[in-house]
C-alpha cells in the first residue's frame, strides 16, 4: 500500500514537468516585463512600451498633456493599457495614471518642471506584463497669469500727448513657461490678439483714449483687463497778451515780466517760457535772439534776477500746455533798463 502511494506520487511529479515544458519552451521568443502569473500565454511575448512618447505640453492652471504611439500589440487574448509615471527630471518616477487611450492629461499638486515615462501594460486573465519605461518627455506646471504693463511712447501712459501715441503691451512670466500674447482693446473697437508684446497706435485729438489690455502665457494662464487712459491735443495755446516789463530797484538789480494768461481748451496751460536779451533795441522774438530762458510755471509775472546794473534788457513770453503744445512768441518788452 504504501509503496503505491509513492509510485502515485512520483507519476503527478512527472507528468506536471511535462506541461510545464510544454507551456513555456516551445516558442523560443522573448519576455520583458514583470507578471504575477508567469505561466500565462504572453510569457512567450516580448511586452515593450510606446515606440514613441510623443509630447509632453504644459497647459493651463497647471494642467500637463501628455501624447504617445501605441504598443503593437502581442497576439492573443488580453487587454492592454498604458501606465503613466511622474517624477522629477532624472526620476525616480511614481505611477500618477492608468489609461486605455494615447494620450493622458496630468496636474501636479504644485508648480515645476517634472518628467514622465510611460509603461504598457498587459493583462491576460488574472495575471499582468508590464514592459519598462518609455523615452522621456518633460514639461512645466505652470499655474500662474503672466505680469502685463503698458508704455506710451516708451514712457508712462499719465497724462497728454500732443500726436500719436504708440501703445506698447509686454507681460513676463517669472518662473513659468513664458509669455504667449497680448490683447487690446482701443477706445472700445474691438479686442485685437497677437503675440507679446503687442504694439497699437492711437491716433486723433480727444481728452480721452483708453487702451484695455491683458496677455496670457504660453500655456494660457490669463490675466484680467487692465485699462490706462491719456489725451491727446493736437492744439497750441493762444498767446500770451498784455506783456510788460519794469524794474523794480532792488538789490541786486532786477526786472519784473508780467503778462495776461493765455488760453488752453483742452489739455489747460501747464506755464510759460520767458526769453530774455540785454540789448538797447529790441530784435525779433526767436530764441536765438533771446539766448536767456526761463520756466515760470502757470503764473502771469516773473522776476528776471540778477541783471546788469542799469543794463537795458528786452523779454517776450511762450504759453506752453500740458501736451507739451507751446503757443506763439508773445509780442516783445522793452527795452527796459535794470536798476
């Protein structure tokens, strides 16, 4: 009996060697992967990942998209889906997705550069391949709007201009993918976009032109409008009038210029000029006859100090507005003699 029991056993032993034998040896082909299950047809298949990883394009609000070509796929039953790694560049990767299709769409908790690599897998009944890494691809999350500013003639955009205005809109993106583009919109015709930085011209005397601008980086973080607003005159003030002059005797010897304002419809005198010479008899009001020159701000007197004694000196008067407009020479003081 009990050498029964033996022979029994001995004959199990053999005939499990036997399929074993005829399971795994036959094909002579090629394995790359891991299984829990190794007895599995796809044993004799070589499991490989995509060919190609294709792209990996930040997106906006910190989105990734990943792309790649399909496995070819072994024969037989099973079904294959494609495993997606993350780590930093370098690794090591830790698996962030599963997916059946070509392409996967992550977001990391926090912004920077991060690398992938993709793994197929294969599962054939309780048991799985799975191949090694793919090439791969590296991208940044990037969740942070771009930083715009505009400049007016390559200046600030207070204020008045006296002709065109070139509006410039430019953004930086600090530690992000980069800038992508600019949108405008002038005196509300219409947005308009191309890339940063963009460049409008704004034309035509008006008190008030406004620009609203915004940009986007180039995974498509946007910012919000931001508008500026200035004037354009293209006018000159009128003349200044009723200009006069006289000294006033003091010490040390002095003329006080006066004059009526002058007038400034739209953007409103900022000040006046005046230009002086010593001379006994007054010549043309250019300013290379009148080499002498002051800013008296918006007031209608001013003292010209300190002077020749008993000098004789002539003066005339330019109206300037806040466009940077200057009026006309006024008609010219003098001469008048300095005491």
């Amino acid at each position: 009996m009990r050498t029964d029991r033996i022979l029994a056993a001995a004959f199990v032993v053999l005939l499990s060697t036997a399929v074993v034998g005829l399971s795994t040896g036959s094909s002579g082909a090629s394995f790359t992967g891991t299984t829990t299950n190794p007895g599995q047809i796809l044993n004799t298949q070589s499991v490989t990942p995509p060919a190609s990883f294709t792209s990996a394009t930040s997106a906006a609000a910190g989105r990734i998209d990943l792309v790649w070509t399909a496995t070819a796929s072994p024969a037989g039953s099973h079904t294959l889906t494609y495993l997606v790694l993350r780590g930093p560049v370098g690794g090591p990767y830790v698996q962030v997705g599963t997916t059946a299709g070509l392409a996967y769409s992550d977001t990391p908790a926090s912004d920077g550069t991060y690398e992938y690599v993709v793994q197929t897998k294969i599962a054939q009944g309780v048991g799985f391949f799975t191949s090694g890494n793919s090439a791969t691809q590296s991208a940044k999350s990037d969740r942070a709007a771009p930083t715009m500013s505009a400049s007016c003639n390559g200046g600030s955009c207070a204020g008045w201009f006296n002709g065109n205005v070139t509006v410039v809109v430019s953004g930086t993106d600090g530690a992000g993918v980069g800038m992508g583009t600019a949108t405008t919109n002038v005196d509300g015709a219409g947005a308009a976009t191309s890339a940063a930085p963009r460049s409008v011209t704004v034309s035509g005397q008006s008190a008030s032109h406004t620009v609203v601008y915004s940009g986007a980086d180039a995974a498509g973080n946007a910012t919000g409008n931001t508008t500026v607003t200035f004037g354009i005159d293209l006018t000159s003030p009128t003349v200044p009038t009723g200009v006069g002059s006289a000294s006033t005797g003091g010490n040390p010897a002095n003329i006080d210029v006066t004059w009526t304002a002058a007038t400034d419809a739209m953007s409103g005198v900022a000040g006046y000029t005046v230009r002086w010479v010593q001379a006994t008899t007054c010549p043309a009001a250019t300013p290379a006859n009148y080499p002498n020159a002051a800013a008296a701000g918006n007031v209608t007197t001013y003292n010209i100090t300190p002077l020749t004694k008993n000098a004789m000196y002539c003066a005339y008067v330019i109206a300037t507005d806040n466009a940077g407009n200057q009026s006309a020479a006024s008609a010219v003081t003098g001469p008048t003699k300095a005491k």
